[in-house]
C-alpha cells in the first residue's frame, strides 16, 4: 500500500499560469479532501468528495476545481494561480463508513509558489 | 461552528509525559474527539480518538472529563520526534456527507527538549 500519493511536490508557477495537483490512493477509500496550508496556520478545506462523480466545496473553494472520476484520483486544478493561492496543498482520504469514520489519512503535501 | 480551545505551545522535558490540554465545549453527544499531530513539513497524521472513555493505543492515551467538554492528549515518554503541532479536533457536523470533514485550528506547538 503507497497510501496517498501526491504529485508534485514542488512547483512554481506564473501567475494567470494553470495547473493540477494530482492526488491518488490506493485503499480503496470513498472519502477524498484537498486542504491548503498557509504559514502559521492550520489547515483550512478546499473541496471534498464522497464518492466517484460526487464532489462539494469546502472553507476556501475559490480559484480551484475538482473531479472524481475514479474512486481513486481526485485532481485538483488551479485555473488561473494567483499569489494567493501560494500555499502548502494536502490530500487526505478515509473511509466513509467504519470505526472512526473521521481518520483521515494524508499525503506528504505539494509546496506551491505563485509568482 | 463546533470550536477548540488549545494552548498554542508547551514544553516537555525528553523522557518525561507529555500532557496536552483541550476544551471542546461545544461538542454533541455522539461525536468523537480526534487528535491528529503535524510534524515539520509532514502531512498531518492520526494519533487517537474517543467518545467518553478513555483510550490508549501505541501512540499516546486519551483522557475524556465526564461531561465531554475537555480532554487530555498524554504522551507517556516523549521523545525529540514527538516535537509536532497537536490538533485537537470536535467535527464540525456528525455523520452524513461530513465525514472526513475534519476543521483543523491551530494547534498546540509541542516542543520537546534533550
């Protein structure tokens, strides 16, 4: 088992520049999130998805999409980066049903610059 | 929005317990308590969880007041590796489409000194 498995880990953009995080598991978990990580701060939830063909937005969904075709990729894509969107970026997955419901496994993160 | 209260940072000696603090006051009846830890760079990892009683496994135990509205996160025998950002965690919501949907403040700072 890789876990979750995030690609990739460094990148730097221009702005107005497009771009996709990739984010893959492979426990089979129906639960994917994005979280993004700013200095000093704690993790904040972009989007999330039950399911295959089933996503929702989190706390700061501006300025990012996503798709879940597979129950195992949940991409994110940056339309248009901003510096604002200058961040630390997590996946996290877990299962959906099961004790605890809310254990989250995560990826070792994508460090994005906007310039 | 269910909230925690957390210290923003502690000490602990190497060797010695770690004991780290949170109220979570607000929390339902039938909602967990969860504590995740961020080390340095490192994507956040679960640690332990509860609901009333407490817990242990092999990475720390979990100490639950009677009226749920604060715990306690022990490390028995802390380590220089245990040196990480503890979340404690109250979901926002129970069941349904927020699972997973876990709202991460900001954490104690643990420091963990030779």
């Amino acid at each position: 088992n890789a876990g979750v498995t995030q690609t990739p880990k460094f990148q730097v953009l221009k702005t107005g520049q497009s771009m996709t995080l990739q984010c893959a598991q492979d426990m089979n978990h129906e639960y994917m999130s994005w979280y993004r990580q700013d200095p000093g701060m704690g993790l904040r939830l972009i989007h999330y998805s039950v399911g295959a063909g089933i996503t929702d937005q989190g706390e700061v969904p501006n300025g990012y999409n996503v798709s879940r075709s597979t129950t195992e990729d949940f991409p994110l894509r940056l339309l248009s980066a901003a510096p604002s969107q200058t961040s630390v970026y997590f996946c996290a997955s877990s299962y959906s049903f099961g004790d605890p419901p809310r254990k989250l496994f995560f990826g070792s993160g994508t460090q994005l610059s906007v310039l | 929005d269910a909230k925690t209260t957390q210290p923003p940072s502690m000490d602990c000696a190497e060797g010695r317990a770690a004991n780290l603090p949170c109220n979570h006051s607000t929390i339902s009846g039938n909602e967990y308590v969860y504590w995740y830890r961020q080390i340095h760079s490192q994507g956040p990892q679960y640690i332990i969880h509860g609901l009333k009683n407490n817990e242990t496994n092999e990475m720390a135990s979990l100490i639950i007041t009677e009226d749920r509205k604060s715990s306690t996160l022990i490390l028995p025998h802390a380590t220089l590796r245990d040196t990480a950002v503890y979340y404690c965690i109250d979901p926002a919501n129970a069941g349904g489409t927020s699972y997973g949907k876990l709202t991460f403040g900001q954490g104690t700072i643990l420091t963990v000194h030779p």
